[in-house]
C-alpha cells in the first residue's frame, strides 16, 4: 500500500479550501486541481509499505503524544517546477504541529523508515502542474482545531486518485459525555434509517441501529450508530456512489476490515451518528450484533456497562481512544461468552 499520514479537515474548512482552490483554477491556463475530498495536510510520506511496515507505522502513532492545537491558514503559495507549479494554501507556524511531525519522523526514523530529508513546511496543496500568470497571494485567515492524525492509503479506483483513512488517532474537541437512556434515540435511528432506505432501495440488505443507544434503557452518548448491511463488496461502488448524493463521504476503515466509514458532508437534521457499511459476512458487524443483542436480554450486564462507561467518561476527558481501550476488556468478555450468544 502506498501510505502517509496526514490531517484531515472538517467540513467548514474542507469548503474554504475548495474556494481558493476554485479561484486558483479560474484565474490558471491549466493545472490539475485536488479534488474535494483529497484535501489534506501531510505529516509524513511512507511510500510503499507492506503489511510488515503498515503494522509498525499504526505501533508509532499509538506513542505518539498530542494534545488539541489549532493551526491558521492565511496564504496561497507554491513550489515551483518545471512544466507548471504546485500550488498550496499556507500555515500559519503552529509550535504544537510542527512538535507533533518532528516527533512522527523522529519515531519512523527508528523504526527504520527512510523518510525525506527536506525541511518540512506544512502546506495543502491546491493543484499540480498549474500554469498561471497570478502570483502568490494572502487571505482572510481561517483556523480549525485539529483533534485527530489519520493513517491514508493512496490508490487509483477506476483512474481516480483516492485517499482513504486506515488508522486513526485522536482526541474529541469537548468532553466525553455519558447520559442517561433517551427513547428519543430510537425514534432518531428510525428517521435517518428511512431517508438511508429511500436513497439505497435495493443495495441495503438491512439497516441496523447498532451501539448503546439501540439498547433500551443503558447509558451512551448521545450518538446513534449505524450499519449498513450490504449482500456482498460488490455492490460498494454503488452504494458510496448513492449515499455521496445522500450527504455522506466514504472516509475508509479507520484499519478496521469489513466495515467502511461514512461522515456527513451537509448539514443534516439528524443527530449526530456515525454511519458504516458492511458486508453481510463482516466480522465486525456480527460482533455489533452480537454484543446489542446481548444486552437487550441481560439488564445487570446492560448497566454495569453504563456504569463502566460512565466512569471512563469521567477519568478520560476528551481522549477518545483510552475511552474505548478502556471498554474493550468487557466487550471482549461479552463476546467470548459464546454460552450466553
């Protein structure tokens, strides 16, 4: 696989970058431009790397250490080359970015990555090979609190360049929080999976309210999951093409196999979900399944899980990723019970 590691923006700042990449191409002769969803800052570029390799840089984010920064963008630049520039949109100098690439290369380095040698200066690149008569120019500056870093695979699917996340890390903008049981949850699945259903007719085999807010009266923060269930990978292609018209952007696995990620990319209604499709043999699923549908039927296991979660809300903050470290010994006790599945 042919890999870097790279920030990923949200919506807001994916929308301003998309403007300056649309006012570059009008005032350019020709250049190819990023496309929408490829637009992202670079920490490190890998290269090809084999299963071996990937496993070792997914062992290095994990020692990584990074709190929440914000970075300012406020220029359009480029580098130029023979046969036409590459055009970027510039940062601001941010001490914590700049410490958190240093750390990644300094820790690939060690683990025997031959990294390039160049300086590195954070920039999202606009276009490539872009011949233009303008000149490099500054902006109203726009900024974005960057919470998580993302493991990207490079690949062309039917001749397009794509970019997709196999491992992330990370941490939320705000607070954990763990509520009480809301019916109003079931009642929120029930409106998205309708407007899932009337967009993918016959590709979606199911659609499954999954996670803690499917179970009745157990504690979970307040965000529906969801699982697409498709009959075979096959159909993939349709089904990302139906659900980008529907407002949702593959983002990858997030390096987990069977289960593809969906984020929103306009404003919805809805309440806030996390949406992935899976085959109807995913691994994952099942285990999504299997776990609802044991606390349904065990009470005393459904609130000691709301209680262990209530807890590790409350000792780790915003740190996403220790929170689900933290439950994975009960899941993993929960599954292995085969007696009681």
């Amino acid at each position: 696989m042919r890999l870097f590691i790279a920030v990923n923006f949200n919506n807001e700042t994916r929308s301003r970058l998309l403007a300056l990449r649309d006012e570059l191409r009008g005032k350019s002769q020709r250049g190819n431009f990023s496309a929408p969803e490829n637009l992202h800052l670079t920490l490190a570029f890998l290269g090809e790397c084999d299963d071996k390799q990937t496993a070792a840089v997914k062992s290095v984010l994990d020692t990584v250490s990074f709190e929440l920064f914000n970075i300012t963008i406020d220029c359009v630049g480029r580098f130029k080359r023979d046969g036409g520039d590459i055009w970027w949109a510039g940062l601001h100098g941010s001490k914590p970015l700049l410490d958190l690439q240093r750390e990644l290369t300094d820790k690939l380095n060690v683990a025997g990555f031959a990294l390039e040698k160049r300086e590195y200066k954070p920039h999202i690149t606009l276009g490539r090979e872009v011949v233009t008569d303008i000149k490099p120019w500054v902006i109203e500056p726009f900024n974005e609190t960057i919470g998580t870093i993302d493991l990207m695979k490079s690949e062309r699917i039917n001749g397009k360049l794509t970019y997709t996340s196999i491992y992330r890390r990370g941490k939320w903008l705000s607070p954990i929080v763990v509520e009480p049981y809301n019916p109003q949850w079931a009642r929120e699945f029930e409106r998205i999976r309708e407007y899932l259903a009337s967009n993918l007719g016959y590709l979606a085999v199911a659609i499954h309210h999954v996670g803690s807010t499917s179970v009745t009266g157990l504690a979970a923060k307040p965000i529906i999951d969801i699982d697409i269930e498709i009959a075979l990978y096959e159909v993939f292609p349709q089904v990302c093409e139906k659900l980008a018209v529907a407002g949702w952007r593959h983002d990858g696995d997030y390096g987990i196999a069977e289960r593809e990620a969906f984020n929103p990319i306009k404003q919805f209604d809805f309440m806030r979900h996390h949406l992935y499709v899976c085959p109807s043999d995913s691994a994952e699923m099942i285990r999504h399944l299997k776990f609802r549908n044991y606390l349904r039927g065990d009470k005393a296991a459904a609130d000691e899980y709301g209680k262990l979660k209530q807890q590790l809300a409350v000792k780790h903050g915003n740190d996403i990723d220790a929170y689900i470290d933290g439950k994975s010994e009960f899941i993993k006790r929960i599954i292995e019970n085969k007696k009681k599945l």
